[in-house]
C-alpha cells in the first residue's frame, strides 16, 4: 500500500486500536504488524486502501481492540495527528511525563 | 469496619475463578470482544485512552492499613506505582495488563476486596459520608445500613441487567457530605421516636441531564428499608428507559412519570414484595453495627500543645474536622499539592498513610467524594507526628476545602469517552492561585471539573464548575457558578460562551477578583456572595471586564 510522502502538509489515515493484552495504543505498521510508534505507521492517502486496510486489521480480534482510522497529516517532520485526542494517544497523559512520552523510542 | 464472612469469601474466590478464565478464553479467541466486554466490565475493567484501567470498590470509603498496603502493592507490582481515588471512593489503576488482571483481583481477595459492581449497569459502590462514625454532628453511623445495602445489592439477580448504572449515597448528618440528592436513590438519616429510618430521596444526578432529587418517602424504618429500596429499584428497572441510554437513568422516568406517579408505584411494589421479606432481621443489623464498632477511644489526660502560628497551624485549621470526641479529630490528607493531579496517590505514600493509620489512628482510613484520603479518629496529641511524617512524603497541603482542593475527573488524559482534559487546568488553577497566595484569604471554594459531559467530576454542584467539551477539534471550557452538593443542593449557573484551554485560569481568576471585590466581608463566602449578588458581576468580569477598564 502506498505511503504517501508528499514534502507539502497533506491528509492521509493511520489505522490505529489498543493492544489486546498490554492496552497500548498501537498502528498499522509498515511491515503490516503493528507497532506503539505513529511515527512508524503505515498511512493511506487512498480511502478504498484505507478501508480495506481498516477490515482486515478488525479482524485480528486475538491480537487488538477497537480499531479504527485516524486522520493525520503528513509534514516534512513526519507524521502528525489532527486533533488533540490522537496527540494524547501519541504521547500519553499530558498531566506529567508517564506513558509513552517516557519511553525511548517516543518520537522516532 | 465489616470482616467478610466464609460465604463472602467463597463468593469472591468463585467470581475471580470465572474471570480468570473468561480472561484466558479471551485470549486465546475462544470469546470474541463483544461477548468480553460485559464480562470484564462486570469485574470493573475498562479498556481506556492508553491501557485497561482497573476500577477497585472501596466500600462506602471504608479501609484498614492492611487494605491501603494492598493497594500499594498493586500499584507498584502489577501498574506504573501509583492509584488514582475517585469521586465513588474508590480507587483506579490506570496501567494495568489484562493478562495481570485476574492475579490483582485475587491479590484484593486476600484482603477482603473486589472490583465487582465497579461498572456496568448494576447497583454501583454504595457511598457515604467520609467521617462517618466519627463526625461530631451525625445523628448515627451510616456505614452499617450501607454494608447492608452493599449485601442486598452485591449480585442481587434482578439488578444486574438494568437500564442503566444505578448509585446509591448514604448519611446521617444534617451537612450531607454524601451528596444524596445528587443520587439514583439518597438515603439521609433520621431517628423518630428513637428508631433510626431514612428519608428516602430518589432521582438526582448529575451528567447530561442534571436534576436534584426529590423526596419519594418522608421516613422509611430500619426494618423496611430493604424492600422499600427494592420496590424503588424494581418499579425503575421495570419503566426505565432501555430503547435510549441518555434517558435510562431513574431521574428520567421520575421526571417523565413525575413523583407522585412513582411513588404510588413503589408503594405498590413496596406492600407486594414486603411480606417476602418477613420481619426485617434486626439481630442481623446488630450484628453488622457491631463490626463498625467505635474504636476504642484514648482519652486520657495528655499533656500536648498544638501550633497557634505556622505552617501545621495553618493545616491543623483547614485540614482537621470536630470529632465526637474531643479529645479527636478527622484528619483529611490532602491529595492536592499544588500541581499535582488531583486524587492521585504514589504507592509510598499509601504506605505511609497506611503506617499512620494503623500506629496513630485506631487502623481506619477513609476515602473522600472529593478525592481525598481521611483519618477519620485521631487523637489532638498525635497531630504534630502525623503531620511531620505527611510533609515528609508532600501529603501535608493545608488546603482542605479551599480553592486548591479541586475534583478534576480523569478527562482526556486518561477517559475514552472524555471530550477535553481536566487534570491540567486542575493543576494550573492550582498552581495559579499558590503563586498569588490568595487561597486562605479567599476562603470556602469548591471548583469542580469535569472533561465531558458525562459529568465525572461533579461541575454542576461546584461553586465553580467547569466543563471540557470538544467544539470544533478544540478544547473549550464552560463555566458554571452557584452549585452546591450540600444539604441544599443547587444545581450552577452556566455563565455563557465557553473558553479555550489558554483563556480559561485567567478566566477563574476574574471569577475571583470580582467575588473579593464584591464580598461584603471576609467570612463572607463565594457562595453566600454569589447567592446574594448574583450573576451579574461575575459575567461582566467574564466577558466585559476589557470594556469595564477602558470606561475606569
């Protein structure tokens, strides 16, 4: 599926949902498992792809849960989210540094 | 306070035993998300913004050290070392495995406690007063009734499938710290001719649609209290709304049906099911009065004196409640520090409470609405210890009450269903005010936020209350003014347009400049000032105090 790199700010989508067992907000990864990090999303400028992308992550019921696409946009520093409640679950609680903000791979 | 029985804990072993596997069936995809969901929300697992959190009752607020060690264990065992106390008395963890789940719950297990009933649409963790058995002004201990509530309503077979959740709030002292007419069914003690009964109160909320609740029955004996609330619960369960879940909740079918309809239902019901139930157990009641028996008091003579000046003089005078002993107090350990999020407690300092409790405070820990934590008995001579060893740990913010002291629910960042973020203005109001030392000169202050509708942290009876809601991808805040969750509940005004995320501190501190302006005098406070002056001058300093400048 293709990514779209466009240097210009420009829309596309990300398959987002929780992990089954840890919770953890995770994404459709390139290599099509997936991964904690949005910076490691595979995104979708296609609505067919994005929806089709989006049936078959809602069938792996024995490893996510409520999945469903993000609207993001891509920028020249990579790929960020287009309202505060997907920042959040980028980052983690705002409150004070825990979550993923603390991790190190945070903003990979 | 209240030991299980072996059928308590049989039940509790029996119950986590099915979670246990229903968790490994979900796993290994023998059940499918959507028949889960009931099973984990039964067990008061949410699947929240990051991670599962993990919803633990506190009975009617209600722990021993040995119960606030467990707690600690928890948080540093199995989440991320801390546990967050809510606006039901219980407490959160917001990180746990779904996989640790069922090893949590039977950590609880072994210190006679559970999650059940923390969610779904059953009869919820009953509450009450956070002094209870120790506030000078209650006319008895509410806690037993409650444990009997508890009893009744802990797996009762025609209330696990309801419209909706269902809350009930127990007290017995004229202030009403419960909140009752904020609940599904608000119980306030009486005594009539020397019985002890309830006035009955039914249909208050909070969330989208607020209504006070009003009085179903004027007094209802100790002896009938069960079936009358069973009837009560029945008639509900039977009208309610289940085609709408924003118009499920009783304080819609008695707004639809009106008071007189159901109370002549319930009475109905009540005269039907009441003979099923025989002669009320009485015996039984004793039995439970005697496990929340008073401690047994040190009152002997002690030679001690207590700061007249200072920083423990300053929280001895906010932070201590009238005991019925005089020789007590009620101790509130302030989970507020200044810009610390508000009913968040570190396991540490759990252990330490839980120390002080069981050395100091006859083994008793109470849990507050307001997301604090209580030493409901502690004898005046041991508050200087008590209070070096809180300061040790950041527990000894004197603020009990004042503009600092504010319910903020969890919001967006942690609530799926939350529309804006609450904790961070809670912090920087917080933060705001410390910088101005203003808080003590400003006085009695209830600020109240919630990050959605939903109403969580209880904004309409907050004499500010604040509400977060999403309009147009960004985060706006409304204000109310005028609530009160007292005796005299009244629901806050709601002053206008909403304001961002950036506008909103100084917007509560025009709110506060204008009410010192006007107050009349120093004991004067916000909310007797607003009853007094009204809205006027507070939405001038909201949306016109650029105009009100320019004509100065």
């Amino acid at each position: 599926m293709p990514q779209n790199t466009s240097s210009s700010p420009n829309y596309a989508y990300v398959i987002t949902a929780n992990h089954l067992i840890t919770g953890e907000v995770v994404y459709v990864a390139q290599d099509q498992t997936w991964t904690p990090w949005i910076q490691h999303a595979l995104t979708y400028a296609d609505d067919t792809q994005m929806q089709a992308a989006l049936t078959l992550a809602q069938s792996q019921t024995e490893t996510v849960v409520g999945v469903y696409s993000a609207k993001v946009q891509i920028t020249d520093t990579g790929i960020e989210t287009t309202h505060f409640r997907e920042a959040f679950r980028v980052t983690g609680p705002s409150n004070y540094a825990h979550g993923k903000q603390q991790e190190s791979l945070f903003n990979v | 306070m209240y030991k299980y029985s072996e059928f308590d804990h049989a039940f509790i072993a029996e119950r986590n035993r099915q979670f246990r596997t229903q968790v490994a069936h979900r796993l290994n995809g023998t059940l499918t998300e959507d028949e889960f969901k009931p099973l984990r929300l039964m067990n008061g697992v949410y699947l929240q913004l990051h991670a599962y959190m993990l919803r633990v009752a506190i009975p009617y607020g209600t722990l021993n050290s040995t119960q606030m060690n467990a707690l600690a264990d928890i948080a540093e065992r199995w989440d991320k070392g801390y546990g967050h106390f809510t606006t039901r008395q219980n407490i959160q963890f917001n990180w746990p495995k779904l996989s640790d789940i069922p090893d949590i719950l039977d950590h609880l297990a072994t210190v006679e406690m559970h999650a059940l009933q923390t969610s779904g649409n059953t009869i919820r963790n009953v509450t009450t007063d956070h002094f209870a058995g120790a506030a000078k002004d209650e006319l008895f201990d509410p806690r037993p009734y409650a444990e009997l509530i508890r009893q009744w309503s802990t797996d009762h077979p025609e209330f696990q499938f309801m419209p909706r959740k269902f809350k009930i709030a127990v007290t017995a002292s004229p202030e009403d710290r419960a909140v009752t007419k904020a609940h599904d069914i608000g119980l306030r003690g009486l005594i009539r001719d020397g019985q002890i009964g309830f006035q009955v109160i039914v249909g208050g909320g909070l969330g989208r649609t607020p209504m006070v609740g009003k009085i179903l029955k004027e007094f209802i004996p100790i002896n009938e209290l069960l079936p009358y609330l069973e009837a009560t619960v029945s008639v509900w369960n039977l009208l309610g709304r289940r085609d709408n879940k924003y118009k499920a909740r009783i304080k819609i079918t008695v707004h639809e049906h009106g008071i007189d309809d159901i109370r002549a239902r319930v009475e109905d019901r009540f005269n039907l099911i009441k003979l099923g139930y025989g002669p009320m157990d009485l015996e039984y009641v004793e039995t439970l009065k005697a496990h929340f028996s008073e401690p047994d008091y040190d009152i002997s003579e002690a030679h001690f004196e207590l700061p007249k000046t200072g920083p423990m003089a300053a929280w001895i005078d906010t932070n201590t409640h009238a005991h019925k002993q005089d020789a007590y107090v009620s101790v509130s350990i302030s989970l507020k520090k200044h810009g610390d999020t508000p009913g968040d407690a570190s396991a540490r300092q759990m252990r330490i409470i839980a120390e002080l409790a069981k050395h100091f405070a006859h083994d008793e820990i109470r849990i507050s609405h307001e997301q604090n934590v209580i030493l409901p008995h502690v004898p005046k001579r041991h508050l200087a210890q008590i209070y070096e060893v809180l300061r040790s740990v950041n527990l000894n913010t004197a603020n009990t009450g004042l503009i600092s002291d504010i319910i903020a629910c969890p919001g967006m960042d942690y609530c799926a269903l939350a529309t804006a973020r609450s904790i961070p203005i809670a912090q920087q109001i917080a933060q705001h005010f410390d910088a101005l030392k203003l808080e003590h000169d400003i006085g009695p202050m209830k600020i109240k936020i919630s990050g959605c509708i939903n109403a969580c942290g209880h904004h309409h009876v907050g004499h500010i209350g604040i509400l977060g809601l999403d309009r147009a991808g960004v985060e706006n805040y409304q204000i109310t003014l005028g609530g009160d969750g007292g005796p005299n509940m009244t629901l806050g005004d709601r002053m206008g347009p909403g304001f961002s995320a950036q506008e909103v501190i100084p917007a509560i501190e025009r709110i506060v400049f204008a009410y010192l302006d006007v107050r009349q005098a120093s004991d004067e406070t916000f909310l007797d000032c607003y009853r007094r002056v009204g809205s006027d001058p507070f939405k001038t300093a909201l949306y016109h105090a650029s105009e009100t400048q320019a004509a100065e």
